[in-house]
C-alpha cells in the first residue's frame, strides 16, 4: 500500500511543480503557526529532486500547491518538533519526504519522458498530484462506470 501512495503521490506531484515551472497561487495553509510558514525569500536548502536554482519564492507555492492537492499541512512531510510546532524543512528525518521526493521523479519523468512525445496535446498535458489525489493522502480506489 505504501508504494502505491508513494506511486501515486510522484505521478501527481512531480509535473505540478517541474512542468508547470511552480506557477501555482500562493496557498497558505488555514490555522497554520506562524512558525511553519515558510519565508519565501530564504534560500532553498538540500534539495534533491527540485531545480537547485528555484527561488524561495516558487518553491514556497509550489509546497503549498502540494499541500491543497494532497489535503495535508507542511507537517506531514517536513520534520515538525512536536513540542514548538516549529519545521525543519531541510531535514531529512521525516520518512515521508523521501516518498514524496520519489514521487516527485516520478511525474517529472512521465510529464518529461511520455507525455511530451505524444502530438496531441489532449493527451498531453502535465500530470499533477491532485490528478490521482484530488486532495486526499491516499488516492481513492479506482470505480469504474456501470
């Protein structure tokens, strides 16, 4: 179950921040600390899937884009001290964010590598996390029409 999360969450996620170039609305998480909101213009530390060179900014809406198509806060990847509330965005200790980072490849692959070859745009538009997320953790089970 959880490579099928892990699957799902890189098909949706990776063309939403890579292919669209991170142009997404700035979405602030509601009731969320002061704390863990991120300050868009700070550099941007240990990334390893995301463009090195994306700007606070970008990498800002495009986590909180990630954060409305999957239904979760910053916490849920980020390593969050239980006590302060305060995250830790360069910490790798969180074994959700090495998911998420997976999952990331994986849709920039499928957007970059397969839908890019294909002619007819109709086919061809970028895959996003809420493609199989629509806002949800866990994607709902597939129920084909009657």
């Amino acid at each position: 179950m959880l490579l099928r999360f892990a699957v799902v969450l890189i098909v949706g996620c990776s063309g939403f921040g890579l292919a669209l170039g991170a142009a997404l609305p700035s979405i602030q998480a509601p009731n969320a600390p002061a704390s863990a909101q991120k300050v868009p213009d700070a550099k941007p530390t240990n990334l390893k899937v995301l463009p090195a060179d994306i700007s606070g900014e970008a990498l800002d809406k495009l986590m909180h884009g990630y954060e409305k198509q999957l239904g979760v806060p910053c916490g849920y990847c980020h390593e969050q001290n239980p006590e302060t509330k305060e995250i830790n965005y360069a910490s790798d200790e969180n074994p959700a964010k090495q998911t998420a980072r997976f999952m990331i490849s994986m849709t920039s692959d499928i957007n970059k590598k397969y839908l890019a070859q294909l002619g007819d745009r109709r086919y061809a538009s970028p895959i996003t996390c809420g493609n199989c997320h629509r806002g949800q953790v866990e994607p709902p089970d597939f129920e084909p029409k009657p």
